[in-house]
C-alpha cells in the first residue's frame, strides 16, 4: 500500500473527505494509520494462505495467486518465486520483478531457464553466486564485455 491509499483509508476510517484536515497527526490519526495498517496486513495474510497449494508452474499469468505471489515482498513466497523463475512464459518486467527480489535461487534459476537481456544480466552480477555465473556462461548469449566480469 503506498504512501496516497493509505492516506485516503486513514481519511475514510476517520469520515472526513480527503485532504480536509489541516494536520495529519494527532491521536485520531495515529489510531486510524495502526487500524487500517493492520486490516492490511491480515488481508494480506490471509492471500499467503491461501497461496499454498498453487502449482506456480502451471498456474496462468494472469490469475490472482501468480500475480500475488510476483509482486509480494513477504518472505514465505520465496519459495514461490523460485519455482515462478523456471517458468518459460515470463515477461521482461516478471524477470525484472524477480531480479530486484534479489534471493540467490531465484537468480540461479533466471540465470538458468529465462532468455535474459544484457541489462538484466548486469544487475544479476551485482548478486550472482558461483552457480548463477555457471548457468550464465552455459546458457546465456554474453557479449565479450560480460564474459570478461563473470570471469573475474
């Protein structure tokens, strides 16, 4: 939840109209940001659970489980981003999401199952692992400059 949507929850939990106080701050205030805060994360909880029995691998790209599972930061859907990284109908800005994640087995398997551009590469490097520079070398097209990094 950014910054903007919180506010405007904070707003409609007090029942005022957006932007009508003067100060954001105060009890009221502290109280509704901890209401609506926790509301968020209990409804968050609860996708995470309901997450588990999902095959990330076969799931479609556009269901409400894989979207949830790619753009989360929690860290129970690792797992799931690991196995979501082997899948060969990945889109640049999902290898990208998954990139920024930066957990060294999703970047292992981007390395390994995904046609990665060199941009993609470059910001792999920054974390690559032992195993990741392998996969790269092995199944990426590098130009002689990357090489030379990974070689180093």
């Amino acid at each position: 939840m950014d910054s903007k949507e919180l506010r405007i929850k904070i707003y409609e939990r007090l029942g005022l109209e957006f932007g009508s106080l003067s100060s954001e701050g105060g009890n009221d205030w502290v109280r509704a940001e901890k209401e609506v805060l926790e509301e968020y994360r209990q409804q968050e909880f609860e996708k995470l659970k309901d997450m588990k029995s999902v095959d990330y691998l076969t799931v479609d790209k556009n269901s409400d489980e894989f979207i949830s599972a790619i753009n989360t930061t929690a860290l129970i859907a690792q797992n799931y981003k690991i196995i979501i990284a082997q899948r060969n109908d990945l889109s640049m800005e999902d290898i990208d999401k998954l990139i920024e994640d930066g957990n060294k087995d999703i970047l292992i398997n981007l390395s390994r199952y995904q046609k990665l551009n060199n941009s993609q590469i470059e910001r792999i490097l920054l974390k690559a692992t032992y195993l990741c520079k392998k996969y790269l070398l092995e199944k990426q097209d590098l130009s002689k400059n990357i090489k030379e990094k990974i070689s180093i």
